[in-house]
C-alpha cells in the first residue's frame, strides 16, 4: 500500500503528465501486452503451481488492475470501476 504523502506526491507527478500522451502509453502497453499472450488458451493461462510464480492470467488482470488503478482513479479522478476492486 502506498502511504498518504508519497501518494499525494505521485499524484502530483502524474497530473503534470500530458493526459493524451498518457491515453498513448497505456494503450501501448495494453497492445503490448495483449500480443505477448494473445495465443495462449487454457492452462497455458494458469501455468504450473508455484509458489514463487503466478499465473499468467493472474499477471494480465495485474495489469489491468494497475492501469483502471493509476489512470483513471489518479490520473483522471474518478472513481472505481467496480466497488469490490480495493482502494
């Protein structure tokens, strides 16, 4: 969890981003993203039980989770786009 005024800071950091050029960067790395495990179905989404690794479908909802997390509650000021989500 990141504290109060480091969060405060980083706000601070990502509203002097240009909000287009960020709209660009996260749908690059989506697309990047997407490419990477486009091909890859069922268990090959799961992976091997590991303690030390998680599953690929688990990283792409990561994500997913930073991007909704970082631009659009941060960057933009909105709120959640599903109340069970976390902070």
């Amino acid at each position: 969890m990141v504290s109060a005024p480091h969060r405060e800071s980083l706000s601070a950091n990502v509203s002097s981003v240009d909000a287009h050029r960020l709209i660009e960067l996260a749908r690059e790395f989506r697309s990047r993203t997407l490419d990477l495990v486009g091909d890859l179905e069922g268990d090959q989404l799961i992976g091997p039980r590991l303690p030390t690794v998680n599953p690929p479908l688990w990283e792409i909802g990561h994500v997913a989770w930073f991007q909704e997390f970082w631009v659009l509650r941060h960057a933009a000021g909105r709120p959640a786009i599903s109340s069970d989500s976390g902070r």
